[in-house]
C-alpha cells in the first residue's frame, strides 16, 4: 500500500461480542495513516436517530422483534451509505479508506439466527443503496473465550451476550460465509495475541493493494 493510490478501499470488522474487534481496527487506522492513507473510522449502528432506537433495543430499555431490529438496521444501513456528510459512499468518492465496525453479515447472522435468514439477506443484499464490502476481517472466537472476555468488563451487558446466543449467532455467521462464496471474507483466529492478529489482518489489506493493480 502507498501514499499513491487513491480510491478508498471499504474495510469491515465482524465477530461475536468480545472478539476484540475494537482494539484491531485502531492498529489498523493507525497502521494505514502511517503509510499516508486518509481513514474514515465509523461503526453500526450509527449516532443517527435510528442508531439510537437500536442501541435502546441492544442494550434492553426498549423490546423489539428480530424482525423489528433487521429493519431497522437495514434502514440505518441505507443511511449510512448515503448520507452526504458523513456517508460511506462519500467518505470513499473521497478517497478515504473507510474501516467499519459491523456491517450487514452482522444483521445476517444476529437477526438470521432469530427470524426468517433469507427475508434478512435479500433485504440488505438486494438494496441497490448498501454497498458491497473489498474486505470483511471475521475475529473469530469461541464463545466460552468471548464469554470469558464479558465478564472482565465494566460495561453492561448486551442482549446477545449469553453463551446460548453467542453460540447461535457463531453458527449463522458461517452459514452467512458459505451462502456469500463472492464475498471477500477473511477469518482470523482471535484467540491469538494482539500482535499476531494484528500482522494477519495487515496482510489482508495489503493483498488488497496487489489486486487493485
């Protein structure tokens, strides 16, 4: 990767709570800004209207349906995209590498595990408006680490972070990885040291840079 290429490359961040998602893509920003590229850092759900609905329901102050909350990341997802000021779509046509913290296969995976999987696929992949990824780094954990990990935290827990769910929603990831053969969908074992994940994941971008050539 050089200060000489200029698209902006749309990286995600996948993995079951606890993955260290968080901690990887800081390295990494910092990582690609050390090489001379412009980074848009953002995450979903987003600081929108919408985003605040489905923290409420994340974190269980308000109840919604898997049906309700697939929808509704669906519809903060489109905005996402194509807000003018702060969007996805801009931040690239800026030539900025956009790094996302979840992503659709997030909504396929969560909400696929607790409703209708195909419904929640073809409503996010068959929108003309929700761009398809160049890379998704899947931080792959066990769920008894990811549980383990949880429970260090400060924080309150989530309404998906039982070991039940955890391992749910682990399953539907992969079947989300076997039903999208064309998506460019790296796995890493997060299990390992920071420095180790970290190098991995350096690689895969890189290998972006190669094929963009």
């Amino acid at each position: 990767m050089t200060a000489e290429s200029t698209r902006g490359r749309f990286i995600v961040f996948e993995g079951i709570d606890g993955a260290g998602k968080t901690t990887q893509i800081e390295l990494l920003e910092t990582y690609l800004r050390e090489r001379g590229r412009k980074v848009f850092r953002t995450a979903e759900p987003t600081d929108s209207t919408i985003g605040r609905m489905l923290r409420d329901a994340l974190s269980g102050t308000v109840s919604r349906t898997a049906c309700e909350l697939a929808a509704l990341f669906t519809l903060d997802r489109v905005s996402h995209n194509v807000d003018p000021e702060n969007g996805i779509g801009q931040a690239l046509a800026r030539g900025m590498d956009v790094i996302c913290d979840r992503y659709y296969y997030s909504t396929l995976a969560y909400q696929g595990s607790e409703t209708d999987a195909k419904w929640v696929r073809d409503m996010n992949l068959n929108c003309p408006e929700i761009r398809r990824p160049d890379l998704c780094v899947f931080l792959d954990l066990s769920p008894e680490e990811s549980m383990a990990r949880i429970s260090h935290r400060n924080a309150s827990r989530e309404i998906f972070e039982t070991r039940e769910r955890l391992e749910r929603v682990r399953a539907q990831f992969y079947r989300v990885w076997d039903e999208l053969p064309d998506e460019n969908v790296q796995i890493a074992d997060a299990a390992r040291s920071i420095e180790e994940i970290q190098t991995d994941i350096r690689r895969m971008v890189d290998r972006l840079t190669v094929n963009e050539t």
